[in-house]
C-alpha cells in the first residue's frame, strides 16, 4: 500500500504530540495523514477517545492505517470492536503498561486494562526497553496477544520528543515498509 491510497490516522497519547514529536513531523509530511483530535488531551476520557477514534475511522474514505502512539495504542484496542469500517494496519508505538500500579499520571489508568485479543489486522509494536511507562516484557506480551509484529527500539525511552525522537528515522523506515507490506 502507498501513502495516497491509505487514509494514515495519527492517534497521540496523554497530552497529544507536539510540534516536535514525530507524530507531528510525520503527519505533516504525510499527504493522506490526520490527526484524531481529542477534545481534552491533558485529562483522557477513555469513551470520549474511543468514540472521537471510531468516528475518524468510519468516516475514513480509504482504507485505515493507525499510527498509535502511548495512550493512544491503548486507546486503538479499546476501539476494536466498535469500528464499522475495517482498518488495514496498525503501527503502535511505546504502549503504556496500565496494570503498572505505579503508572503516572493515574488518570491513565481510566484507560486499564487493555484488551488482550488478537487484532483483527495487521499490527506492529515498537517498544523501547527502558520506557518509563512500560517494561519491555509487559511489551512482549501485548504483542503476543495482539498478535503483532514486535520491533525491539533498544533503549530508547518513551520514543517521544522528549527521549530524543522528533524526526525519529528509523521508526520511519519501519512505518514504510509496514505500509509496503498491506
């Protein structure tokens, strides 16, 4: 699948992407791509993201690719099964580990626990083996469950602006060749 054959949907987390965050930068490359915009980024509803997501997807005029990441990939599994229109491909980076009793801000944990079913499309997950907000094995096993594609960062934090990932290319090349491969 090439770029402007796939309406590409940026789904942020906590507090949405900001300028410098490769959600961002690569949405503003991507001719095809468009932010889920949140009503309340800071204080996360999880149905008020569900639905906000649901409504993108099923007004979507091509086919879906969900470029997730944090809160949002968990916001993506908790939308499965209300999606009216199906999705090609999901590319979730850094999921939050929400059964984490130590999780900060606690008003993500509104979001716990995420669903552990297989997805019903293609996925990958990238995942960081110093996240703050994830240890790589709870990574692993989301994974597993989804059924996804797991792609080892190293030690890369967060994958936010704030770890060093604004232009982020080599998550690029990944999303490239994910979207190759629908």
């Amino acid at each position: 699948m090439k770029v402007k054959d796939a309406d590409i949907l940026f789904v942020p987390g906590h507090m949405g992407s900001g300028p410098d965050h490769w959600q961002t930068r690569w949405q503003s490359k991507l001719s095809t791509g468009r932010r889920v915009e949140q009503a309340d980024w800071s204080n996360p509803d999880r149905d008020d993201w569900i639905e906000a997501l649901v409504g993108a997807v099923d007004t979507a005029s091509r086919p879906v690719v969900l470029v997730a990441h944090s809160l949002g990939v968990s916001t993506v599994v908790h939308a499965v099964a209300s999606f009216r229109k199906s999705v090609a491909g999901a590319f979730l980076v850094a999921p939050p580990d929400l059964a984490d009793p130590s999780i900060r801000p606690k008003q993500l944990t509104r979001f716990a626990p995420h669903p552990l079913a297989a997805l019903p499309f293609p996925s990958v997950l990238v995942a960081s083996r110093n996240d703050p907000f994830c240890a790589f094995a709870s990574a692993e096993r989301m994974a597993d469950a989804w059924g996804s594609l797991l792609i080892d960062a190293g030690e890369a934090g967060h994958i936010n602006a704030d770890s060093g990932y604004g232009p982020w290319p080599e998550g690029s090349m990944a999303f490239a060749r994910f979207l190759s491969s629908l």
